[in-house]
C-alpha cells in the first residue's frame, strides 16, 4: 500500500472487521495468528487507556497496511520502584471499543504471567542513547522498553511498527534496537497529537487536577518560545535552554525537571551554536505528575 503522510490520519483502511478484533493473550495465540495471516502488517504499541494520539496511529497503521495488530500491555519491567505500575490507569473495556470503533483486526492483550513467567531473565539494553534524560531520570526504564518491544515484535512480526514522537527518547531507542538487531520491521514515527491548548496527549494527563490541566499547557508554550526565537534566527543552545526555563518559571504549578537541547540521533547535549538537527525536549512536574514535550529543531 502505498505510504501516507502524517496529516493522512483520515485515510479509511479496510471496512472494520465484523464481529470485532480477534483478542489474543498469549505469545503462542499470537504468533499462531500471524502464521494464518501473512503479508504486511502494521503494529500498535500501547499500554492501554487510549486516546487520540493512539487512534492517529490506528488510523495511520490501517491507511498503510492491509491487517493492523495493537497490543495493550502495562509493562511492569519499564516502571521503576515507586512509579505509577500499580495506579497507571487502566480501562481495558473501553479500549477494545475504541479499538473495535477503530477498525483493527487483532488485539494482543497478553498477561504479566504470560510475558514475564517465573525464571524469566533475558533483557535488552540500548547502551548510550539510554544513559540520559529519561533513562537518567527513570534509570531501567528503558532496559524495560527495548525489552518489552523486542517480545512484542517476536510476537506479532509486523511489517511497520507506530511510535509516537512524544516519547522522543523511546523512538530514538527503538530504532537504534531494530537497527543493531537487524530486526525486519519498518519503524514509523509519528506526530505528536496535542488537545486543543496545547498539552500533548498522554494517558497520564488524568493524573493532573483540574488547576494542574489548566497550567499544563505551559509546557507547549515554553516550546513554541524556543521555536519563535530559532525561527528568528537564534542557535546559541544555552539562550535556547534558557528561553524554555524563563517560560516554565513564570507558571507556579510547574517544576522544571530538565530541559535539554541534544544532538537529534545521539542525544548528546549540545553547546555553543547549534549547526545539526537537535532535539529540545523538557520534562515539567505538576505535583508528582510528569509531563513531557519536545520539538525537533533542523
Ligand atoms: O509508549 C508506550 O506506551 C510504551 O512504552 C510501549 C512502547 C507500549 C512499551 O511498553
């Protein structure tokens, strides 16, 4: 099928299945399904809760790919001790709606049990794209990432693979995994889906108390300052850095916990004038709830 851009989300795939999305729950039923259905087939990783940066993936998978496959799983091996495993919200009966709503033709639900059984000790570390920002902030978190998404990839064997740009950190990761393993999936990114204000979607948005939700959109605007300042033709990475900040301390509900401005590939922080593609990303806590955002500057 031939590719469609970004801003194709309203491309119609197949008519939806009748009947609904088959629902699989173990690696075995799924890769028992695949065989049955051969051919290209494009993959939705998610951990539930959907909303509408996931159904743009949807959306985007069955515009490309003639058998789209989303998985809903909240991976115990990527929350650290203290994170939100337990309280990450969870809504599996509205999600297999959406997903029916949405047209898809397999639902891989798979358990903990079944993906982490006793004696299970095999995990995937990306080395240095991992050591910073969010694999600083949330150290493991991303041995459980690359983890997580190689077993889902041996599961499903998709032909193209949806990733949000939000997790910016995550896409570049997985990436540098299909490359260095020589997976055979095409990794697609994908644009940030953003409510009406601003604030990128995110299934942890619920988190935020309603004075919380109405600061929040703080952190698209303390993005779109820096992209204002590099569209008028500044590249000092420290000025850049510091715009953000200024636009971050001016809301009291927000705390700051990192901004960077990092080479796009390799995320090494950048200094002085920025002459290649970088990536500005942030992370802004309101209350203990993280919010994170980024922009690609080129
Ligand atoms: O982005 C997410 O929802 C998760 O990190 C992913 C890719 C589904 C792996 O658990």
């Amino acid at each position: 099928m031939p590719p469609a851009s970004d801003a194709d989300f309203s491309l119609a795939g197949a008519p939806p299945r009748p009947g609904g999305p088959v629902i699989l729950t173990s690696p075995a039923a799924m890769q028992r399904w695949r065989r049955d259905h051969p051919g290209e087939l494009g993959f939705v990783p998610t951990m539930g809760y959907l909303h509408d940066g996931h159904l743009a993936l949807v959306r985007r998978s069955r515009a490309e790919n003639p058998l789209t496959v989303v998985s809903i799983f909240v991976n115990p091996a990527q929350f650290g001790p203290g994170e939100d495993f337990e309280r990450y919200p969870r809504d599996e009966v509205r999600d297999l709606a959406l997903l029916r709503e949405a047209g898809v033709d397999a639902v891989y639900l798979p358990s903990a049990a079944e993906m982490y059984p006793p004696g299970y000790q095999t995990y995937v570390t990306v080395e240095h794209l991992t050591q910073r920002l969010e694999g600083a902030a949330r150290p493991g978190h991303f041995r459980g990432v690359a983890t997580v998404v190689l077993k889902l990839f041996n599961a499903v064997s998709p032909t193209r693979a949806y990733f949000g740009r939000k997790d910016a950190q995550q896409l570049r990761v997985i990436r540098r995994m299909v490359r260095d393993l020589d997976l055979p999936v095409e990794v697609v990114p994908c644009e940030i889906v953003r409510e009406p204000d601003g604030l990128a979607m995110s299934s942890r948005n619920v988190y935020l108390s309603p004075e919380q939700r109405g600061a929040a959109p703080v952190v698209k605007r303390s993005l779109d300052a820096a992209a204002a300042a590099w569209a008028a033709g500044e590249r000092d990475a420290e000025t850049l850095r510091r715009i953000v900040r200024g636009v971050i301390a001016a809301e009291p509900l927000a705390a700051l916990e990192y901004v960077s401005l990092a080479d796009d590939e390799t995320l090494e922080e950048l200094e002085g004038r920025v002459e290649r593609p970088a990536l500005l990303s942030l992370v802004v806590r309101f209350g203990s709830t993280r919010l994170l955002d980024n922009l690609e500057l080129a």
